[in-house]
C-alpha cells in the first residue's frame, strides 16, 4: 500500500464510516477476481459510497493524490473490466450501495436509477408500472445498471431495441477530477458539442465513474411465444430469420445454438431437457411479443411462420412453449451454455462481431479453420445472429490439462480467431468490453488513427491516468 493510498482510506473512514470504508481482506477477497476466474488482483481497500456526493469527493481526493480507482458494480465482466492490478497500487470504488431507481416515469417512458441498481431489480420496478426496460442477459441477477452502461452491453434484445448506447437518455456521472456531469435529462434534441453521454457509454471507467443513468423503457409485455426449431445449418436460420422480420415486427430475440452446445447443457445443467426429439445440427431460440391484444397473438404468428418454414424445408423440427414455465425453460437452455462449457472444461472465449449476412458462412468456415490448426479443439458459436454477434468458444481436446493448455495454447488461439474476424470486416469486442484481456489485441489489430483518438480522449479527461488503470488502452505511466 503507497503512502497516499493509506492516507485516502484513514481520510475516509471517518467520513464515510464503516460501510463506506472495507479492509477486511476476507470481506475485500470475493471482489478480486473476475468472473471467470481468470485474472486476479489486489488491493488495500474497497471504497463504497452511496451518493453522488461521495463518489465526487473520493475521486478528487485520489485524483490529487495520484491514487488510482477500479470502478466496480457486479464483478460480472466477461473481460476483467472491473478487476483491480496486481500490484495492489488501485482502490476498488464499488457502486452497489447506490442502488436506488430515483424515478420510474411511465408517461415519458423513461426511469433514472443509479449505478449499484441490479438490472433484474430494474425489471420489477419497471413491470410494476406497466413498462420494461428491454434489456436482458443471463448475469440479470447480479449486472448492475453502471456496469452495463460503462461496456455498452448487448443481450438477446439487440435485435430490436439496441445495446444499452441505444437505452440510455442521459448519464449523470463524476470525472476525473471529482467534477459532477449532470446530463440525466433525456433531450431529443441537445446540440451543445461533443455528446459526453455517449462518449461515457462503453468507456469502461476509464474516462470518470457512471453514478446514474436515464433509461428509456418501453410499454409491457401483453402475450409473447417462444419457440425452439431445429435445422440444418446457419444459412437456413437466417434465411427463417430474414423471412420472419419480413411478415411482422413483433420478433424481438432470435438466437442460434450449435448441437454441442446444448449437449453439454444436456449433460451439466440439472433438469435440463432437449425441446426436441431425433437430431438437429444446429437450433434457433425465437422470442415474439405483442403489448395489446389487437391483432393476431405471438403464438399464432409463430405457428405459421414455422409452419411456413417447415414446409419449405427451412427447418426440420419445432415447438412452441405451452406455458410460461417452458418458454423460461427455453431460455434457461440458452443461457445457460456458458456455464455448461465452464463444468465441461478449459475453453477460450471470444466475443466476437461480423456483418450479419457474413455470419452464417464465418460460423462453419471459422470452427473448421480453428479445429484444423489446433488439434483435438472443438470450435463453435453460439448467440446473437440477428444482430451478427456471436460468442465464439475454442473447447480444449478432453484430456489437456488446464492450466497448461491456457498458457500454451490459449495466446496461440484468440490471435488466430480474431485475425478471422478482422479479415470478415468484424470485431474482437461485440459487447463484452475490451477490459485488461482484450487490450493488447485492441492494440495489434487497430488502426493508427483509432488507437490515437482513443489515448488522446482517455488523456484529455484523465491526464492523471488514474481511473481504471490497465483498461481498455494501453498508455505511457504518468508522471
């Protein structure tokens, strides 16, 4: 610990007590590695304000002192976004205990909630009103509002509302310097120069400390149908999806999943059953939703629309969920991959993003590259291909150990990947982050010009380099 460092948390354990002050190294463990268990860190202290205010002074006592801060909400980033450096130089600045929604306006459709807000306690406040906010993802439970807003998270309803840039009216936010950005008030028109709202969405922390953000939310559910089809290959699945977006506008998720995908939610999952009987190469996961009984319900439209399918031998097989509990056992199939592949062995994740039309010929060209350089991996995508992002995964053969088989071949395989994807015209972050994994191929894949932009804006609001340091770009240590 560095003598401004123990000085700031001797400083604010007696202005913030302590609830607002944690050394514990028990209580401080948890928060100290990513979810994925594959970076770890270190600090002296996890600083937890629980207003704007606080969040104001802390940030300027460190930003004069020289200490830097990892902003942190629910530890859920697939990148190692939120952990801290090794060398126990940072403070963690946690958001969870400013976790309340400050407003939820039905009439405007939009509510304010602060940063420690847990997205699924979003949901409730939300739905209470008669409104949602049409963003979800399988972390819901524990991602909170800031984290969301700081990586431009995506989800399973990009397709039809956008990443949380497109959802998100104003942010409310404290800078480097402790200086408060107020631009919670949602203004369809705002032409006073650079959009610092935007530029914060997706920053990472690196730019200032999302303390509150305005979001747009959307009129509730009336009736929705989930559907699960099997089929051949992912040609067809968009050639389905281009057809259903064509006949109505109430598909709000489309997601593909691989055949060994979901055996190995089959075989780790508990309770987990397969929707379908026989064998299918590949399956789709459709979600249409109404919000008024006017018209013809999700369920019918999407009885003919794969009835259609299946006639023209689009798809082989389907079925729509009969209640609300196997349409949630739909998704939990879904969602639940990530951490089937987790129980089933070491695997390399890539979050990965091509034009949508590329995408189905990437899929098949891309694993077979992958399998063909690295021998005994399994190579497969799964995700969101309405929206040409998909969650790449590299399986290790069955009897490579670990440990070894990370360090050996793991730096081999994500280079080759994403050179694939550069050469689709993609991209090696879709909606994860770049965080500290990502960085250096961030580095070796950008152009000139991207890479300079992005220090000279991180310098210009941050010259102190002291808000997530080791994030997003790699800079010179300041002096």
């Amino acid at each position: 610990m560095t003598h401004a460092a123990d000085a700031i948390i001797h400083l604010l354990s007696e202005s913030l007590g302590p609830k607002g002050v944690i050394t514990d190294p028990q209580d401080i463990a948890p928060w100290l590695v990513d979810w994925r268990g594959r970076f770890h860190g270190q600090t002296p202290a996890i600083l937890a304000p629980s207003s704007t205010a606080e969040v104001s002074m802390i940030v300027a006592l460190a930003n004069e002192a020289g200490v830097a801060l990892v902003p942190q909400g629910g530890n859920t980033s697939m990148v190692g976004g939120a952990t801290p450096p090794e060398d126990g130089t940072a403070l963690i600045l946690s958001m969870r205990r400013m976790n309340r929604i400050r407003q939820v306006d039905p009439i405007g459709n939009l509510a304010i909630a602060e940063a420690g807000v847990i997205l699924a306690d979003l949901h409730d406040a939300a739905k209470a009103a008669g409104r949602r906010f049409p963003l979800t993802l399988g972390a819901r439970g524990s991602a909170t509002i800031g984290g969301l807003a700081s990586t431009n998270a995506g989800g399973t309803q990009v397709l039809r509302f956008g990443t949380m840039r497109a959802l998100v009216a104003g942010i409310e936010a404290v800078l480097p310097d402790g200086s408060i950005h107020d631009g919670l008030a949602a203004l369809k028109k705002d032409n006073r120069g650079y959009e610092l709202t935007q530029l914060l969405v997706g920053a990472e922390g690196t730019l200032g400390v999302i303390t509150a953000a305005t979001l747009r939310l959307v009129p509730d559910v009336h009736a929705r149908a989930v559907a699960w089809a099997g089929l051949a290959s992912p040609d067809a699945a968009l050639a389905v999806l281009r057809r259903m977006e064509a006949a109505t506008d109430m598909i709000e998720s489309f997601e593909i999943v691989p055949d060994h995908s979901l055996g190995l939610v089959l075989a780790h999952v508990p309770g987990a059953r397969a929707p379908l009987d026989g064998a299918h190469a590949w399956h789709i996961l459709v979600e249409a939703v109404s919000i008024s009984n006017a018209g013809e319900p999700p369920s019918a439209i999407l009885e003919r629309l794969l009835g259609s399918a299946i006639a023209d031998g689009l798809i082989a097989d389907a079925v729509i969920a009969a209640s609300e509990t196997q349409a949630e056992a739909f998704w939990r199939l879904r969602d639940s991959i990530s951490a089937a592949e987790r129980a089933s062995g070491p695997a390399v994740q890539h979050d990965i993003s091509v034009p949508v039309a590329a995408m189905p010929g990437f899929m098949i060209s891309a694993a077979s590259a992958v399998e063909a350089r690295f021998t005994g991996t399994t190579a497969g995508a799964f995700g969101h291909l309405g929206d040409g992002n998909v969650h790449f995964h590299v399986r290790a053969p069955a009897d490579a150990d670990a440990e070894r088989w990370y360090a050996e071949q793991a730096p081999l395989i994500t280079p080759f990947v994403h050179d694939l994807v550069t050469a689709a015209g993609g991209s090696i972050s879709a909606e994860h982050g770049i965080g500290q994994m990502k960085r250096a191929e961030l580095e070796r894949l950008s152009s000139p010009a991207r890479l300079s932009a992005l220090r000279a804006i991180k310098l210009a609001l941050d010259p102190g380099q002291i808000m997530n340091p080791g994030k997003l770009v790699a800079l010179a240590p300041a002096r």
